[in-house]
C-alpha cells in the first residue's frame, strides 16, 4: 500500500472518529471521560466578582483602569484547576509546533484525552507560532480543543496573536465557553506579570467589540505566581470598583458644585436686598 494511500486511510479513520465523538450527546460522552465523574459543569465555576468577594481580595489601584463594567466582568472566571476536568466547549492547549504533544498542560491534555487526540494532530501539519487549530476533545469532557503555539521568550505581538487567534476562531465556531491556560509562561520563559498584562488587555478589548459572543472565559491559573498576576491585573482590565482617587476627585467635584451654587444663591440673594433696600 502506498504512502499517499495509508494517509488517507487514516485521514479517513481520524474523520469517523472525529465525527462519532463531536455528534454524541452529553450523556453518551461522559462514559469516555478519562477524569470519570470528577468533571466540572460550567455553572460551578465561579465568576470574577464572586471570587474577588469569596476570596476577600483588594482592589488594587492602576493608573488609567478600565471602566468598571458588570457585564464584561461576570463573562471571566478564575478557575484553580484541572482544566482537562472542564465540561465546557473548548479549552485551549499551549501546543507545540508540532502538535503531537509535550510537557506541561500540553501532555496533560494529549494523556486525558487519549490517543485519538494525537491522530488527528498528525493529519493537521503542525502549527505556526501565533496561530490556533481545532480538534475534538475526545476524552475529555472539553467537546473540542484550540490548539495554539505560543512564543518563546517575551514576545507580545505574537502572544496576543495567540488569544486573539483562539478567541477568533471560538466565535467563528460558536463556542460559548472557553478556558486558556497560561500561554508560554512554563517553559517558553515568558514573565508571568508582563504575560498577565498583556492577555487581560487584550481579553477586555476584544469582549467590548465580541461581548454577546461569550457566555464565558476562563483562566486556568496554577503556578501562584499566575494567580497573583491575574488577580492584580484583573482589577486593572476588569475592575469591580473604580479607583479610591477617582471616588476622592469626583466628590471633590460635588463639593466644588455645591460651593459654586451656595456663591451664587448668596450673590443672587445679595441683589435681591439691595433692591429691597433701595
């Protein structure tokens, strides 16, 4: 048999596969799940503002923030987890160029999902850095995976092209849902703080220009210096309150009204004895 030949045979196989898994109903698929019963629907995750009050967190004062929004900030979630145990429409896998699996979440994502996973990657001819591909999730509860490779070293063009690419192709597939892990931050070397800067600006521009294609986007945070990047950043691009100064200047604001007014009634009333008077 040819080469040519046994390529499509498995393009063929990886298809069927594909197509069995992606049309199964939820309950049909669970029994494959390689994490069992230990998977986590999408209304257990707690949103923004519920960890910021659950975990007593502090605002932290930036300069220039975001405008506090409550409808951006209930489509984020913090999730200090496992995210091969997601039920959701998509997670995001920190892949390699050759997408055949790795270290770090990459091999966790390839072990739960089983060896179907790695099939179809090989049909897929890697993927450029900055760029994002889709498989099924196989085994896991996640129904498919955005595979993205995303920069060695400090590199922020290439990371944003990263988000932007998976959140791009999320809303062209109408997912819902989707988790991230922290994109080059393990061994690629990327700075965990200046990553966290970068992601969440990005993150909130574009929710204000694609919010009503998101029901939710979660961060997967599991080294601690992630979390305590994202918590402080998320009070810069996802503000639940807005700045102690801000609060400070605009009463200062009322205060100098009320002067003024008060100064103009006195003038006003000032007048109105001298005519009296006269």
């Amino acid at each position: 048999m040819s080469l040519t030949r046994t390529y499509l045979n498995q393009v063929e196989n990886v298809n069927k596969n594909r197509e069995l898994f992606l049309s199964m109903i939820k309950e049909d698929k669970r029994k494959f799940y390689k994490c069992k019963n230990e998977f986590l629907t999408v209304d257990k995750l707690e949103k923004w503002p519920e960890y910021f009050v659950k975990n007593d967190l502090k605002h932290i004062e930036f300069e220039n923030p975001c405008k506090v929004d409550g409808k951006l900030n209930e489509k984020i979630s913090i999730f200090e987890g496992d995210i091969t145990i997601l039920e959701i429409d998509a997670i995001v896998n920190a892949a390699n160029n050759s997408l055949l699996g790795g270290g770090g979440v990459d091999g966790a994502i390839h072990r739960a999902a089983g060896k179907l996973l790695l099939e179809e990657c090989e049909t897929l001819n890697g993927c450029q850095t900055g760029d994002a591909k889709i498989t099924a999730g196989y085994n896991l509860p996640a129904k498919y995976v955005i595979h993205t490779v995303g920069p060695i070293g400090e590199k922020p063009d290439l990371l944003k092209k990263s988000y932007n690419k998976c959140l791009d192709l999320a809303r062209e597939n109408n997912f819902r849902t989707i988790a991230f892990p922290c994109i080059s931050t393990g061994v690629y070397g990327y700075p965990h703080e200046s990553a966290a800067d970068t992601v969440l600006n990005e993150v909130r521009k574009y929710l204000e220009e694609h919010h009503e294609s998101f029901d939710l986007i979660i961060f997967c945070l599991f080294m601690e210096n992630s979390k305590k990047c994202y918590k402080n950043y998320l009070c810069k691009y996802f503000p639940i309150f807005e700045n102690k100064q801000l609060e400070k200047n605009s009463v200062e604001n009322v205060d100098q009204k009320d002067e003024k007014r008060e100064f103009e009634e006195q003038k006003s009333n000032a007048k109105n004895d001298n005519k009296i008077e006269s």
